[in-house]
C-alpha cells in the first residue's frame, strides 16, 4: 500500500510548527492589493497586511489557487509513489474546492481524494491533523477520506469579530449591517452551518462580554465535546486574550490538548484584527 500525504491549502491557519510535524503540505490562496498580489504566508504576514490596509486605505482581495497549482503539487507526490488527501476551504466560501477537484481529474480517482471541510481556518485544521494522526498509523488515503468526511459536521466554529469593517468592505455584510454594529456596540458571534458563515449569536457592550458569552455557551456542552484537542485562533492583537483563554480552558479541560494559533493572512483580510474563535469537535 502506497504511503498517505496530506494536502491542505492556507487557509487552514495552523502554525508552521504543527504543519511541520505532521508533514502537511499547504496550497497557498492569494492575497491582492491594487495591482499587487501576493501568495498568503510566503509572500506576505498578518501584520503586514493590516500594516498596509491602514497605509493604503484600501482592502484586500484574495483568490483561490487555480487548479494548475494544485496540480504542480499534486505531480509532485503522485511522482514520489504517494497517495493524496486534499482537505480544503469550504466550496461555500471559495472556489478553491472546486479547483483541487478540477485538477485530481487529471490523474486516476483513486490516488487523489478531495475533501470539502464544510469549514475555514482551524476548522479545517483540526480536520488536518486528525487526517494526519490517521495517516501515521499507515490508513489508506479512501479510509482517511472517508473517516475525514465523516467529521466535517463534528466541527464547531465560533468567532467573536471585533469590527465588522472588514466583512463590510470585503462585500460579506451589508453597509446597515456595518452600521448598526457600530452604532450599537455590537459583537457578533459569527458561525459555520452547512460550510456558510452566519452570525449565531450577538452581543452589545464590549467585547469581554462577547467573550464571556462564547465561553460559557461552550461550557454549557461541555460533555459533547471531544476531549481531543481545542484550538484557540486569534487574529493580531488578540494575542493576550488568547493566551488567557488557553489558560483557563486548560483547567475546564484538563485532559485535553489546547493549541493557539494565529489567523493567517486570507482569514484576516475578511475578519480584521482582534478576532478570537474557538475550534474543537462534538464526540
């Protein structure tokens, strides 16, 4: 039986430390300024984008890989006797779904399988490394695939977006909707229900109360939730809250690991700074 890599793209939002230790390969999405474009993570850092929103004035862009990048990778492996599972941005949020399925078509089905995570950043990071655990113990590519799909209505997504400026900008909510937020001092809580982002909850005053509110929403489930793993995503200058938050979700759930990571560059083109999220899975 042929050996298993696993392929993601950038919006998976795991440290380069995790990737690495799991032997993960990542297809970068693309970030555009202007006439400027720049692959997410090689080319360009969260901070310097949100360094450049602010001298620019203007908002980013981003793009899917095309399927010719997908493809160069996927030769890469296939060439090296590997077979491949592909796990991706939700097809609801970008092309880059279809994309990684436009390019497997080139080569036999069942060397590379694709895998819609119904979800974004560490959303489908959790996903990863769960496909990665399976990998080491030498499962088949179809077997990861299968046990991979199976989890995608498992993951839980909860982000507490500081401003909405950013979706607004970026064509995700409407200009009331920006308004209203702002006006009110509104902290949404935003979700994922079948691969789209909606708001699931919302919460006026400031943003320790929307955390508040995250948190014990989570604690109130506590006993469905896997005990795995939890990641804590943040995008710049939520670095303090998130290393609270760690801490306190280490005494709430001592018996699992809890992993921080940053937002990457596509995920805080549309969310901005100060965002925080908590990922985990149900049982």
């Amino acid at each position: 039986m042929r050996k298993v890599k696993i392929i993601t793209d950038s919006t998976n939002d795991l440290s380069a430390k995790i990737l690495q230790e799991y032997d993960i390969t990542v297809v970068p999405l693309y970030v555009e300024f202007g006439e400027e474009t720049y692959k997410d993570g090689l080319e360009l850092d969260p901070g310097r984008l949100i360094q450049m929103v602010d001298d620019k004035g203007i908002m980013p862009k981003t793009a899917s890989p095309s399927p010719y990048d997908f493809s160069e990778i996927y030769w890469e492996y296939i060439n090296q006797e590997f077979d491949l599972v592909v796990i991706t941005l939700s097809s609801e949020l970008s092309s880059t779904y279809q994309n990684a399925v436009l390019a497997a078509a080139e080569f036999p089905p069942e060397r590379i399988l694709v895998v819609d995570s119904k979800s974004l950043s560490s959303g489908i990071g959790i996903l990863v490394m769960a496909a990665g655990d399976y990998a080491r113990t030498g499962m088949s590519a179809e077997l990861i695939a299968e046990q991979i799909q199976k989890m995608t209505a498992k993951v839980n997504v909860r982000f507490i977006i500081d401003t909405l400026e950013y979706l607004y900008k970026g064509g995700r909510c409407s200009a009331v909707q920006n308004l209203v937020s702002s006006v009110l001092k509104i902290r949404p809580i935003i979700g994922l229900t079948d691969g789209k982002m909606i708001v699931k909850d919302k919460v006026r005053g400031d943003k320790i109360k929307a955390l508040d509110k995250m948190i014990n929403d989570i604690l109130m489930k506590k006993e469905s939730i896997d005990s795995d793993r939890i990641i804590i995503t943040y995008s710049l200058g939520s670095e303090d809250e998130a290393s609270n938050l760690k801490n306190y979700f280490k005494t709430e759930f001592p018996n699992t690991t809890i992993q921080t990571t940053t937002a990457g560059c596509v995920i805080s083109s549309h969310c901005g700074p100060n965002t925080i999220g908590v990922i985990y899975l149900d049982k």
